[in-house]
C-alpha cells in the first residue's frame, strides 16, 4: 500500500497557488452541476448553502479502495479540520476498519447508497432498500445513523429527493467539483477548488483520487489564507425553515 507524506505548506504556497489561479487557464472543464441536472421545476438536493460567514464543507465519496485515505486523514488531524465522508455500502462493508476510523477522528459519514447505481432509475421500494440497508451498515459501524445522503453519480430525479427527504435524510450535492477522480494533478485539483469555493460551498473530492491527497493541504491553507472556515456539512445546512432555489443553494426562509 503507498502512502504520501503530506507536509504542511506555507503561506508562500498559498500565495503561489492564487497567482496560479490568475495566470493559468484550465483545459480541463465541465458544466456547474446545477447545470447538468436542473431541467425545471423539480425537487433538488442542496448543492450549496446561503450563508455569510464563510464557512464551507469539504467531502469525500468513498466508493473504490483506501489507498491515499490515510494520508487525507493525516492531513486533516494536523490542520485540525472535520469533513463529511460518503460511503457506499460495499466500500463500508470492504474497509469497516476505515469507516471506523473517520468516524472517530470526528469526520461526518453520510451514505453513498447500497450499490452505486444510477438512483434515477429505481422504483420507490428500490430506493428506500438501497438507503435503508446502507444507512444500517453505516450505523452498525460507527453506531450513529447517517443524516445525509448523495446520490451516486450526482444522479437524481424527483422520486429519489422525495423519498429520501421522508425518509429523513438530507440529499446532498456539491456546487464544487475538484474533478479529482480524472487525475488531474495536484495543482490543478487545487487550483479548481479554490478558485470556485464561496460562502456555503460543498465541495466534492474521493478518499481515493490520485493527487487528492496531495492538493488537500495547498486547499485547506489557501482556502483559510481567503478567509474560509471548515465544517462537515450536516454543520453548514438549515435543518429546518429553509427552502431550495432553482440552482439548488440552500436559503434561509424569510431571506432576500
């Protein structure tokens, strides 16, 4: 099993990173993800949340292999900051004594689904099977229900939110796509990142991306030297009294 020696960076580095971002221009690109899945009126996951005091979630999908998992919680121990971890059933099931650790090292574990399949295309029964049985293995390891869920694939219809908001699980996307799982280099998973994170982001990383690791410490010191502060997300969202605008960002009811 390889690991990588994360080491602190500088605030030259974060430094160089910002001037990176201003240079450099990116070939690598894809559509906001409120673009690719909106299609009208419909029920939306929370992509993002409205919030003024610059607080931002990272995440990570667990679904293939652990290989740079522990580097990504070294990281997050010295820079003393929680995440939240999706976790697919199997993956859970596979590497119980990860799912185990993230949780006591304080991070968040939301549910990933069953299978990782594309949700859109199940029944009703279908979903609540894939939740149920995911949400039980999630909790018979870490002994705490999950509170929030992220469709595989950002995949979702109105069946999948519907559901899954009664069954008490707050649907989770991301308005932030590090793009880490093309194996985009570390600079460049950085660059990303920082470059699209605001107030109330949810950006989205996997524990197994091949420079993840790697570009977590330039995020998180660039991201803070910006002035941001990190909480898992079930910190970030409204719990209640809130409603969902057609790009998905999550608003306080009562707000402009």
């Amino acid at each position: 099993m390889k690991f990588i020696t994360i080491r602190r960076k500088t605030v030259a580095l974060a430094a160089a990173l910002v001037g990176l971002i201003a240079a450099s221009a990116f070939t690598a690109h894809a559509a906001g993800a409120a673009e690719v899945w909106w299609s009208g009126a419909r029920s939306l996951p929370i992509y993002s949340v409205e919030r003024e005091d610059n607080k931002v979630a990272l995440s990570f999908d667990c679904a293939w292999g652990v290989d740079y998992t522990d580097a990504l919680l070294q990281c997050l121990e010295e820079e003393h900051v929680r995440a939240t971890f999706f976790t697919v059933q199997f993956w859970a099931e596979k590497y119980p004594e990860y799912l185990k650790k993230i949780a006591e090292k304080g991070h968040e574990v939301g549910t990933h689904s069953a299978t990782h399949s594309y949700m859109s295309r199940l029944s009703e029964v279908e979903i609540e099977a894939e939740l149920e049985s995911s949400c039980a293995a999630i909790e018979n390891v870490t002994g705490k229900k999950p509170e929030l869920f992220r469709p595989p694939y950002g995949d979702y219809d109105d069946l999948l939110i519907d559901t899954c908001n009664a069954m008490g699980l707050y649907p989770i996307q991301w308005d932030v796509d590090s793009l880490d799982w093309k194996d985009l280099s570390a600079s460049d998973i950085a660059a990303r990142i920082v470059q699209k994170t605001r107030s109330g982001s949810i950006i989205l990383m996997h524990n197994n991306g091949l420079h993840t690791a790697e570009a977590l410490p330039i995020v998180i010191d660039t991201l803070r030297a910006k002035g941001f502060d990190f909480v898992p997300i079930g910190e970030l969202i409204y719990r209640e009294n809130y409603k969902i605008d057609p790009t998905g960002r999550q608003i306080p009811k009562g707000a402009a």
